[in-house]
C-alpha cells in the first residue's frame, strides 16, 4: 500500500470521538460501539437503522446524539394513519400574501427519530426516500433543502410483525448503517440503576461536538486516501455476497459505496488520511447485513445475514 502522509489535523478527530463518546455514555451504558458507529455515520453524512425490542434505548441515543452536537431534534412515531404531509410539511395559502407558504415538516430537523418506521403505509415510507437519499424536498413544483447535517435514526422492531408494513429493499439500502443495541451487560445495567434519574439526564447534556467541526470533519473524511487494493477488497466482500449460496439479494454498488464512506468517516476519526483494512473490516456487518437477503424466511433474519456477512469477511483474504 502506498505511504500516505497523516492529516495534520487528524487529532481533531480523534478527539470528536472521544468528546462524544464520553458524552453520550453519561445516558447511554456499555455501548461504545452503538456511539462510534453513530459517529461515523454522523461524518460520513448517512443514516441508522435501530434495530431491537422496545426500552433499549433507542430514543435516547438519538436525544443525546442531537444534544453532543447542538443539532435540532425531533422524534416522529410513525403509525398507519401518519400521512406524507406530516412527515414533509404543507403548502398554505396566505391570504394577505395572496401566495402559499410552506411550512416544513418534523423531516427539516437536523436529527430526526423515526420511531417504529415499519409501522407506517409504504407511501409513507417512500417519503422519506427523497430527502435521505437527496437531501431535498419536493412538494407543488418547489424543490425545498434540508439541513446541511442532516441524520435520519430510524427504528424497528424486529420480533414484532403484527400491523407492520416491511421495508423494501430499495428503502434499507438508503441507510448507511443498521445497529442492534441489545440488552446491557449486567455491570451497565447495575451502573445504570445507580446513577441515572431519568429523562432529565439527557437535558443535561451539552454540546460537545460543535457543527462546524462536524462539517469539517466531513468534508476531511471525503478526501481521505484509499489504496486500489483495498478498493479491490470490498468489491470482493460485495461480490461473495452477490454468490453466497444462502443469499437471495446480495449488496449493492450503492451498497459499496457505503462502506467506503464509512471506512473513510472511521479513519478521521481513527486520526488517519487514508484507509486501512480494519476500517472495512470493523465496517462490513453494520453496511452490509440490512441490505442482503436470505433465500429462507427465518424468525431471526437480520441476525443470519449478520453472521453470513461476518463469516465472509472471515474468509475473504485482506490485502497485505
């Protein structure tokens, strides 16, 4: 691999990541690693899927994510009866004005919780598809841009189908990373019932992370170096996904090009201007395991996919 010269300002990342690790864990116990992969998607300018049984603390990883970095926040329940408009915002006639005004919806926050989103009608649903994927709205022939951080923390539950409307496969794809938190260890757990009080915890915190060093940060994760050979690397991981004998869908070039994002954002934030094979590796299972597809219907799907994609990152031969 070719020497790359480090960032000079690569501390800064290193210490984004520490700052806000150390914040989020004030509410959110023994989950470093549900935090750093919010982190890199934060930097890598995508969105989370929470995936895990109600009470885990979905809701408050994504308030204390919004307080580290001052971002505006909104949590919206999405339900059967929740309509496109409620999510994008409407257009009003100003009589005064003789016009229509637009008045944006929970999606214009710069944090927005989408809780139980499989609870919503595939119409609704799709409506998000634009502004995850674009960063825009589209409503009466006006084309309306979202914040320039912008993070979309959706969550479901997956042992829970009743009333639910499953999300396609071109709706998963538009998620960067997928995270099951699960249960706390029993020290967390303990440490937990100790010292937190409730909601107020979360109040308490301050922004640790300010939005011009996350734009930075951004902008520094996409110029970061990758090698072709490990270019060459997750094209392998992607192709043995596509020939698993277990999979019906395997990943995607947008799937691909996820990972590198990813990779890059985890660099920065390692303190590095250019890829190493742990990036990918470290990366792989939260990119990929959403966006493939088991050829049998099981009870625990997201957890087989897990395990294939982890198994194919075991066997596929890391460039030296």
């Amino acid at each position: 691999m070719a020497e790359v010269r480090p960032l000079t300002n690569a501390a800064p990342g290193q210490g984004a990541l520490a700052r806000l690790r150390e914040n989020v864990s004030r509410v959110i116990k023994g989950k470093d690693e549900a935090i750093d992969l919010c982190a890199v998607a934060l930097v890598a300018g995508g969105h989370v899927l929470l995936e895990d049984i109600p009470g885990v603390g979905k809701t408050t990883l994504a308030r204390a994510l919004a307080k580290s970095v001052g971002a505006s926040f909104r949590r919206i329940q999405f339900t059967a009866d929740l309509l496109p408009s409620d999510l994008l915002g409407v257009s009003v006639w100003n009589e005064q004005r003789r016009e229509f005004e637009f008045h944006p919806g929970p999606v214009f926050h710069e944090i927005l919780l989408a809780d139980e989103l499989n609870r919503a009608s595939p119409k609704t649903q799709s409506a998000l598809l634009e502004a995850m994927n674009e960063g825009q709205v589209s409503l009466d022939g006006a084309t309306h841009r979202l914040p320039e951080v912008f993070l979309v923390l959706a969550t479901q539950n997956p042992h829970e189908h009743a009333g639910t409307f499953p999300l396609p496969e071109s709706q998963l794809d538009r998620f960067l990373l997928s995270i099951d938190l699960g249960y706390p260890s029993p020290e967390a757990e303990r440490e937990m019932l100790l010292t937190l009080r409730g909601r107020g915890d979360v109040d308490e915190l301050s922004a640790v992370v300010p939005a011009a060093e996350l734009r930075s940060l951004q902008r520094e994760a996409e110029m970061v170096k990758v090698d072709p050979s490990l270019a060459d690397y997750i094209q392998r991981l992607c192709q043995r996904t596509r020939e698993h004998p277990a999979l019906s869908l395997g990943v995607s070039p947008r799937g691909a090009i996820a990972l590198r994002r990813a990779a890059q954002a985890r660099a920065i934030l390692e303190g590095r201007s250019y890829l190493i094979p742990d990036d990918v590796k470290g990366l792989a299972p939260a990119v990929f395991s959403h966006r493939v597809q088991l050829r049998e219907r099981l009870s625990s799907a997201r957890k087989a996919a897990r395990e294939i994609v982890e198994a194919i990152v075991r066997e596929t031969a890391v460039p030296r």
